[in-house]
C-alpha cells in the first residue's frame, strides 16, 4: 500500500513539475500573439439598408426558387424579390389567396435566403395578423437571413377572395403590428403596403384622401419605407 501511494505521489509532483516547467519556458518562444478581431459581417438587412440608401435604383428581379435566384446574382443584381404567390404555386399549385401560412412562406424564403449572398426582399403576406404573431415571424425571418420583410394590411378574407370582399385590419391594429414588427428586428427592413381602399374605389386603385392619411400615419410608426400597390 506504501508503494502504491509513493507512486501516487511520484505521478502528482511530477505533474506539477511539468507544468511550473512549461509556465516557466513559455517567454522563453516570445510573447504569444492575440488573434486578430474579425470585423463583424454585415447583416442582410443592413445590407439591403445600404442598398436603399445608395446612389442608384435598387432593382430586385422576382426568384421562385434557389436555382432562379442564383441566377438573379449570378446576373449581378444586388437583391432578389420572393412574392407570397410563390410560395402557394411551389407548394400547393394553388393561387395566392391565404392557402400557405406565414411561418411556410418564411422557411421557403429562408432557404432561398441561405443558398445566395444578395438580400432578399420576403413578401409575407400579413405578418402574422396579430402583433404577437407578428413579432415573433419577425424575429424568426431575420434568423432566416431575411433581408426585408414586406407586409400588408389586407385581412385574410380580403385575400382569401382576391379582393372580392374588402377588408383591411383597423388603423389601430396596423400601427400595434408595425410597432411589434420594429422592436423584434434588429437590422432587417420593413416594408408595409396600404391597401386601404379610398371613399369611392373599393379596392386600392389609388392612394388618395383616407388611404393617403392612413400612409402617413403608419410611416410614422416605424417602417423603413412603404409600397404602392396597383390593381
């Protein structure tokens, strides 16, 4: 039992040893360089910012799926545009009329996004209806490496119907989804797009009168900018 401790011992000390050996020639190779700090890279979202912001056009061709969008870079344009109608034909072959979810069109979205280097601007629909649902698709579409996200304020029976039946969320209701969308970003931008109609137009032909206030009022609230939507 003694010799079984004595080398316990031997093994322990000569551990130590080592390491007061190796602490001790360490300045002996030179003082030991820090890795240099990588510059942090820059989001899509504040890329696609810089983008908007630049001195030309920032014109993004409408992709279908990874194999288009490449192509849209490979062509050298600078982002890609993926329209909810998309993502209802590529899934269901049906058209765009509130068949697919939102959280489907941001995965779809988000594997375009994964598979090139440019922004890509996501249209998603309404956003999630409520401002709880809108926040949490918002942080999970920025995860997704979504550039910009754009959103409208048709209700889902207005767009299960192709504007056949008018309805647009409640002013207060967009305002509170605006907001919700704002605080989950962190870089990536927001786009909304009025479709309120106008006191004689049922469906958004024009941006005047009501609908002109309600787009002031909602730019107010946190968006990057807004969309014009033309039927």
């Amino acid at each position: 039992m003694a010799g079984k401790t004595n080398r316990r011992e031997f093994v322990q000390v000569a551990g130590l040893a080592a390491t007061g050996l190796v602490a001790t020639a360490r300045p002996l190779a030179g003082p030991v360089t820090e890795p240099q700090a990588r510059p942090a890279p820059r989001t899509m979202g504040a890329r696609f910012r810089a983008l908007l912001n630049g001195p030309e056009p920032l014109i993004c061709p409408g992709a279908y799926d990874v194999l288009t969008a490449r192509l849209v870079e490979l062509h050298g344009f600078k982002g890609t545009f993926i329209g909810s109608s998309v993502v209802n034909q590529a899934m269901l072959g049906l058209p765009d009329q509130a068949i697919v979810t939102v959280s489907e069109i941001i995965d779809y979205d988000g594997i375009i996004a994964s598979n090139v280097d440019i922004p890509v601007l996501a249209d998603v629909d309404d956003f999630g209806t409520t401002p709880l649902n809108v926040y949490r698709f918002a942080k999970v579409a920025e995860r997704r490496g979504i550039g910009c996200a754009a959103f409208d304020d048709r209700m889902p029976i207005n767009r299960a119907t192709g504007y056949a039946v008018p309805g647009v969320y409640p002013k207060a209701r967009m305002i509170d989804n605006i907001h919700a969308a704002a605080d989950a970003r962190t870089d990536m931008v927001l786009i909304a797009r009025c479709l309120a109609p106008t006191r004689t137009v049922p469906t958004p032909r024009c941006l005047t009168g009501p609908s002109r206030m309600r787009k002031l009022v909602l730019t107010l609230c946190g968006l990057d900018c807004q969309a014009r939507k033309i039927t």
